[in-house]
C-alpha cells in the first residue's frame, strides 16, 4: 500500500487514461496508442533496427504521432485562425451556444 493513495483521496482513476499496451490492463481496455505500436512493432519485428527506420517508418510517424498529437495540434491551430480571420471579416457568424449564450428551452 503506498504512502499516500492520491487516486483514492482525489477520487481519480488515472489507470483509465494512463494505460501502458504491454502490461496487464486495468480496466481490460487498449492503451489509445496500442494499435500504432501493434503495428510498428509487427513491421519491426526481426528485420533490425536499421532496416526498421527504412521500412517501417510509415509506422513509426504513425504511432509518434498518436503519442505527441503535435499535427493535431497544429490542424486545430489553422481551423482556429482561420475561425478569427473569418470573424474579423464579417464573413461568419458563430452560433450563438458558441458565444456563451444559451436557448433555454429544451
């Protein structure tokens, strides 16, 4: 039992979403990434790692991707400029739950 059980005291359960694909899974679910790392991992297998930079690096972009989320990141960033730019224009208005104003009926 550890020292100090934050997960129970915040009543958090960070094992849902801190999943590692190779070890037992808490909640019997994949890790958000284990098929990339399948993936890269059966291309990768035997071949070396020399090889595996050439032939699997399709694979590899793939699953440094789902970790870093970087051009996910970046998309978002354009979609959200280019929303501003728009706004700026007078070319869009955004609806109105958009702008923090609600419709209260159901």
């Amino acid at each position: 039992m550890p020292l100090l059980d934050l997960q129970n005291q915040l009543g958090i359960d960070v094992d849902r979403w801190l999943l590692i694909g190779s070890s037992k899974q808490p909640h019997k679910q994949a890790s958000l990434c284990f098929a990339f790392q399948k993936e890269w991992l059966e291309c990768s297998d035997g071949i070396g790692s020399v090889r595996a930079k050439k032939e699997c690096q399709q694979e590899m972009e793939d699953l440094a991707e789902c970790l870093s989320k970087k051009k996910m990141v970046k998309r978002m960033m354009a979609i959200h400029a280019q929303r501003e730019k728009l706004i700026k224009e007078g070319k869009y208005t955004p609806p109105d739950n958009h702008s923090g104003k609600f419709d209260p009926t159901p």
